[in-house]
C-alpha cells in the first residue's frame, strides 16, 4: 500500500512518541487488501470516490462511500476485496495512549478495549480524521500539542463510544508478566518461541497464549514485533551500525524484514530515522 511521502521528518515525528497519533494519506490499488494483526489501533476513512467492497467473512458486497470509517483494535486483523483503487485517511492510535485515557476515565485499563467497526458513519473521528490530514498535508505546522489533542479527542470517544465488551479476568498475573516482558526484552536478538516464553510463565503454550492476550491485548507475535521495532529505532538514532547490523541485532531475519514491520508499525522506514539522526 503506497501513499504520499510526508515532508522530511514528519512521518517519523508522528510515529516517534508513543502517545501521539499518526496519520498518512493511503492510496491503495484494485485487489485483495489485508489489514495485519499490529499493538496500536487503527482508524481508517474513506477519502475517495465510492469503491466497492467485498469481504470474505460475510461474503456480502458494499460500497464504501466518502466519511465512511472502519476501526481495528490492536491485535485484530482482517481481509477484503475492493475492485478499484481507494484512498483512505490511516489514523494510528498508540495503545499506550488508549490506555492512558482509559485510567483517566475511570476505567481499568488492562480491560478496556475498543471494538471493530466496519462501514461505520461516525461525524466525530470524521472531522477529526479530516483535521489531522489537513496537518499533515500542512507539515504538521501546528506542533506536537495540536496533534496530541486530536489523539487525546479521539481516544476518548472511541472509548466512550465503541468500546468493546469488557475483557474478562483471569490474565498473566503481573509478576508472571514482568518475567515474560523481561524475557522477550532481554532476547530480542534471538528466535524467541511461544514455548520458551510459556515456560517463563509457568503455564502451557496453548493458555500462554490466551493469557498474554488478555494481559496485553494483543497477541504475543505482535508485542514481539513492536518491541524489536522499539529496539531497532533506538539503535539506528544511537548511530555506529549499519542498517544490516541494527535488523540482526533487534532480532529481525534480515533488513528487508526489518523494514517491513518497521513501516507496518511505526509508519516509516529505517532511512528515515537514519536521517532523522542526522
């Protein structure tokens, strides 16, 4: 999926503080498209003419039109066919921000969680949506505040309007938890599996994998992913690797994997953040 490049430096800046909302124009071709399973939540608006849909999970057509949104959780992914190119608003919303504004709602925030929405007509996260694209076509002029009350806005009223049911108990207790997170950051360089991160829990693969879902509210591929992504950002800023060295070292197979799940993530490249460094 391909879209217009950002001014230099923008697109990392949008996706470098994990409190802050990312947004990108999405211009995607005729075909079969697939939103991946990702930790952060995904908001998307239809920009263009009408296009039509189809989805394999309820085998009927639709027409997306103009303002209509779809939202996925993190952690939910999903697949569609859509017969012409389409353009759509991308919204990043940060789980860490989706939690942060869930504890200030009173909410607890380890089971607080949005739901899917698909084709939904919400006037809301459109015109918040509209606004951020108007930023981001502006070079993010109005500075990180700007940016951050749109996010702020936005959590909210996903957590106030679609919220999901509320997960139920019965997740990895916080100190099974704590040896699991210490693990997969301790060996992100090395071919970590559900088994070995079971065993630091003290559970079997099959319950782990529950668990952690319930505890983190997304799946354990996904966290692992985002913590090597983390990782290899931080060494690329730090400077004195090559890109080759930085993928081996967060634990990513080579360079070019690096960079996919970079983009799929973080919504920039390793160049970027390269030069963003200088």
């Amino acid at each position: 999926m391909n879209g217009p490049s950002d001014p230099r430096g923008a697109g990392l800046r949008a996706a470098s503080h994990r409190s802050v909302v990312g947004v990108e124009l999405r211009v995607t071709p005729a075909g079969d498209l697939v939103h991946p399973a990702i930790a952060d939540h995904h908001v998307s608006v239809h920009a263009g003419r009408p296009v039509r849909v189809s989805c394999p999970a309820n085998g009927a057509p639709s027409i997306r039109t103009r303002g209509e949104v779809n939202v996925f959780p993190a952690g939910v992914s999903d697949a569609w066919t859509e017969d012409d190119e389409s353009r759509t608003v991308d919204v990043r919303v940060p789980d860490p921000l989706v939690r942060r504004v869930a504890e200030e709602m009173g909410l607890d925030p380890g089971r607080a969680s949005i739901a899917p929405r698909y084709h939904l007509r919400d006037v809301r996260i459109e015109h918040i949506a509209w606004a951020l694209e108007a930023e981001r076509r502006a070079g993010f002029a109005n500075g990180m505040l700007f940016r951050e009350s749109l996010g702020l806005a936005l959590a909210v009223h996903l957590l106030s309007r679609h919220r999901a049911a509320t997960v139920p108990r019965g997740g990895l207790s916080k100190d099974q938890l704590r040896r699991v997170v210490d693990c997969v950051d301790a060996h992100l360089d090395a071919d970590l599996s559900i088994a070995r991160l079971a065993r630091e829990a003290g559970v079997s693969a099959p319950h782990f994998k529950v668990l952690f879902r319930r505890a983190m509210g997304v799946p354990v591929h996904a966290y692992v992913v985002q913590r090597r992504v983390e990782r290899a950002k931080t060494l690329l800023l730090r400077g004195g690797l090559t890109s080759g060295e930085v993928a081996l070292q967060a634990g990513f197979a080579h360079q070019s994997h690096m960079a996919r799940c970079m983009r799929r993530v973080l919504g920039v490249t390793p160049g970027s953040i390269a030069r963003a460094r200088a």
